[in-house]
C-alpha cells in the first residue's frame, strides 16, 4: 500500500509539474480550446461571411465581393487568433513565458492585419486603373507592385519590433551591403532605369507588337523590373533585358496609324511612253478609287516613273492602307500585286527579269602600215 501511494504521489506530481511546469490538465485543456477554435472557424465562415456575403451581393457594384472573396481567408484566421489567446490566459503563464506569449500573439494579430491588407491590394487594384488617363498602363502596374512591397516591408518590419529586433541598424547594414551588391549588380540596376524610361515614354505598353532588330519580334505581354516579356508568333517566350529595349531602336506595329506599301516595278525597256503612263495612272486610280488605301493629304502617295535601271524601267508605288492589322494588310497587298500585273498586261508590255547583255567585237586582223619618212635632198 505503501508503494501505491507513492505512485499516486508521484503521478499527481507530474501531472502537476507537466510540460515546463504547466499542469497537464491545462495544456489538455488549451488543445481543447484550440480544437474548439477551429470549429468555430467553420461556424464563423459559414455564418458572418456567408451574411456578409449575401448583403454585398445585393449592392450594384462588385468591388466589394471581390473585396470580401480577398478577405476569405484573413477573416478566417481570427477565430484561429482567438483561440490561441483563449488558451494562452488559460495557461496562466509567468515570467519570460508570459513575455514570449505576448509577443505570440502580437505578431499573429500584426500578420492578419497586413495579410489582408495585401490581398485586397489586387480587387482595389481596378480603382488606380482611372488613373491610366495620367500614367501609362505599366507605370499603374508598378504602382501596384509597390504598393504591396510597401505592405510586406512594414508588416516585416512591425513584427521585427516586436520581437526586438531593431530594423535601423539592419538597413544600415543593407546599405552598406547595397553598395558592394551595386558595383556587382550594375546590369540589374541599368535594366531597372531603362524599365522605368521605357515606361516614363511610353514607347510601348502590354499588348502592343514590337520588332527590335537582332533581339525579338512579337507581342508584349508584361513589364517587368529587369526584363519585358514578349511572346514570339510561334508562341515562345521571350525574356529581352530592359536595356536592350531602351538602348536599340525599336519599331511599335501597334502604333502605326497607317501602314505602308513601297514596291519598285520594272517593266521591259520596248515598253513606249504611252504604255508607261497607262501603267501609271492605272495603278494610281485604283489607289485612290480604293476606300482600303489612305489619301492624300492625309499620307504621300506616289506612282512615278522613278528610274531607268540596268535591265528594266523602274516604276515607283509608294502608298499606305488604313488598316495595321497585318493579314488585312496582307490582304490588300495582294490586291494591288493583282491589279499591277493586270495592268501591265493590259498595256501591252511585260515585266522585266534581271538580266546582265555582253556584247561581242570582231578584233581586225590587218596591221598598220609602216611609216616611211620621206627623202629630201639634202639626205641625197
């Protein structure tokens, strides 16, 4: 009976002492109340949201649903946060216990706050797109990227002060730290400026199709820091560092207000002037009879006889269409090759090949005759 008691005594104090001196029955009992708190989780998201998500329905704008859909997940966490501050004050913690609890907890509420804080960041995101009629597209972009670098950097920093950590000296550090990394980063940071020109002038926005010769041809899906993304036609992506976008001339097709065709057309050289000037004028009247091309004074158009080349007599066709949408420029393209080749059949002449005349001479055989001074008298 002895031993049995002892055993008791023994039992009692260790559940008594518990885990770090804590009761066990309370460390139970905190499991419980966490347990608890994630089924109140459930009941809370399935209750107040679902409420608040049915009278947000009813308004006539849908900023706030999707305001609420980006808080789903941070409104959840608060029973979660609840909960653990029920169970801390249960355990009736002490001394540095008590100390690191607080700090638990502050940092849990800090990370809540600036989670949904970030999230609402992109449904908002549709409100600083009025401010397109001013900056750029991809400027309005940037904006947002910093606007939710700022959140995390602060959020970061909120939480480093509560456990301690002073983030002056740190920044201090980085900036030393910033100079060795900017002598060795000096690519990253001329691609960041050149971004931020390319961005400031407007020379392209997301959508648009450049051609930036040696680099890449295709459309520009986003801007980013260092590089811009442009897919090629085939679809492959491309990666072109902002530099090389700022520094090399760039052609926008998107750009364009009309787009143009420029042909040089030789024609045989046993084509008279009247069969030139039917051409001519042939090929200038379907230009400007056409509603597809566009008309001085607005753009130059030119059909001249330009030149006489080695094998043929050069017209010029120098027009624009109104539309940039290439397999409608296309289109037209062939429509006016047509119409040019109609004509000068039509004219009664023929296009001419490259070709290159060699002219042979007969070399004459007779040599010259031998000159024979005449005889004087005084040589008699």
């Amino acid at each position: 009976m002895e031993q049995l008691k002892e055993f008791y005594i023994l039992v009692k104090d260790v559940w008594i002492t518990g885990f770090l001196g804590i009761n066990i029955g309370r460390i139970i009992i905190t499991i419980l109340i966490l347990i608890a708190a994630f089924l109140v989780r459930g009941l809370f998201t399935r209750f107040v949201i679902g409420s608040i998500g049915r009278f947000v329905s009813r308004t006539r704008t849908t900023i706030d649903d999707k305001v609420l859909k980006a808080l789903d997940k941070p409104i959840r966490f608060i029973p979660v946060i609840l909960g653990i501050y029920i169970a801390l004050e249960f355990l009736s913690l002490k001394g540095d216990m008590a100390v690191f609890a607080e700090k638990i907890m502050r940092s849990l509420i800090v990370f809540d706050i600036f989670w949904a804080l970030v999230n609402t960041i992109q449904p908002l995101s549709e409100q600083f797109r009025r401010l397109e009629t001013v900056f750029t597209p991809s400027m309005v972009d940037w904006l947002i990227k910093a606007i939710r670098i700022a959140f995390i950097f602060i959020g970061v920093v909120t939480i480093l002060e509560i456990w301690g950590i002073k983030i002056g000296p740190i920044l201090a550090g980085l900036g030393l730290l910033g100079v060795a990394v900017a002598l060795g980063a000096q690519d990253f940071f001329k691609n960041l400026i050149s971004g931020v020109l390319v961005i400031a002038e407007k020379r392209f926005n997301p959508g648009d199709w450049i051609r930036v010769d040696g680099e890449v041809e295709g459309i520009v899906e986003s801007i980013g820091f260092r590089s811009t993304l442009v897919r090629r036609f085939d679809k492959a992506p491309v990666y072109v560092p902002n530099s090389k976008l700022s520094d090399n001339a760039m052609i926008n097709f998107s750009a364009m207000t009309f787009r143009r065709i420029y042909w040089v057309i030789g024609v045989e050289y046993r084509t008279t002037i009247e069969q030139l000037r039917t051409i001519r004028d042939g090929i200038e009247k379907f230009i400007l009879d056409s509603g597809e091309f566009a008309h001085p004074p607005d753009v130059p158009t030119f059909v001249r006889i330009d030149k006489f080349s080695d094998s043929s007599i050069d017209i010029m066709v120098y027009c624009f269409t109104k539309t940039i949408v290439w397999a409608e420029w296309l289109k037209l393209k062939e429509d006016l090759a047509l119409h040019i080749k109609q004509t000068v059949e039509n004219a009664g002449t023929s296009f001419a090949f490259p070709s290159t005349s060699v002219y042979l001479e007969k070399i004459s055989t007779e040599r010259p005759e031998v000159f024979v001074p005449p005889v004087t008298n005084k040589d008699k």
